[in-house]
C-alpha cells in the first residue's frame, strides 16, 4: 500500500502493522466510537481543515489506525491539525468522535517521543492564538462597509499588530 502524507508517496508495510493500535484507542475517552466507522468521508467532507489541506482527511487517519500503521499515524504531523472543531462528529452518522480519537493520537505521540514534551505546549498555546486571530478578523471584517474594499492582507496585519500590542 502507499499513503501519502504531506504529498510524499510511502510505501506502507500494512503486514508488520500494531494489530493492538486501535484496540489501545478504542479503550481511550471517545474512542470506542472508532468501531463505529465506515468510511463514508462526511467528516472529511464537512471539515474545515480538509477543505484546505487535501492531505488531511478523519476518514483516512481512521483507517491508519485500523491498519495498525501506530508508527506512521503518532509521526504524522495530520494529526496536530485537527481544529477539534467537532464537525466531524455532528454530521458523522454513525457518531464517530474524532476529536476525541485525534487528542487520544496527540497523547500517544507526545508519550512515545514523535513530538516533544516541550512541543505539545507550544502547539496548543499556537492553537489558542491562532482561535483569537480568526474571531477577531470575523468581527473587524463584520464591520467593514459593503460598499468597502477588503484587502486581506491588510487586516491581518492590522489585527496582529493589535492583538500583540
């Protein structure tokens, strides 16, 4: 088999898989709902993420962790991508809380040293200023006149520069 991640072809050995891998999610908050899949691709087709990056799709990253592909899945950088917005789970029709099987990955891969310990912070401090920034650009942009030009670039720099001092 051959995956692609970050748009690099890999060959994959699916017999040398961690036939334990999803059995040890599954026993995680929210994983039991992974049994539950059966790769529709809502959640990749109502996600936010994936409507910008092709490369990432909840559906596929299931199915890594059903092949038992623990090694590709923790080194991934995929799963730090996830907005955990929840979509996912709303629409998904069988109720696969990906969210939740996505933090129980972040875990594992920082506990197995794919990310550092001293990363994990950084990213979710990341994460918390970059939900700030995209508010305040949804509320400054709400503001601007329709008859107005918006010129993006611009307000993003002005709403850096704002929430930064």
């Amino acid at each position: 088999m051959e995956a692609k991640d970050e748009k690099t072809a890999v060959k994959v050995d699916l017999l040398s898989g961690d036939s334990g891998f999803a059995e040890e999610v599954m026993s995680a908050p929210g994983g039991e709902t992974l049994s539950l899949c059966y790769q529709c691709g809502t959640c990749t087709g109502c996600c936010p993420v994936s409507a910008v990056d092709e490369g990432f799709s909840p559906a596929q990253i299931i199915q890594w962790i059903r092949l038992g592909l623990r090694q590709w899945v923790l080194a991934s950088s995929k799963i730090w991508l996830c907005l955990r917005c929840h979509r996912c789970s709303f629409y998904c029709p069988q109720g696969v809380r990906f969210a939740d099987i996505n933090a129980t990955l972040r875990h594992l891969a920082v506990q197995e040293g794919h990310v550092s310990a001293v990363m994990e912070p950084r990213l979710s401090a990341l994460e918390s200023h970059l939900n700030l920034l995209r508010c305040a650009l949804i509320e400054r942009a709400l503001d601007i006149p329709d008859e107005a030009t918006m010129d993006l670039d611009t307000l993003i720099r002005e709403v850096s520069r704002d929430l930064n001092g």
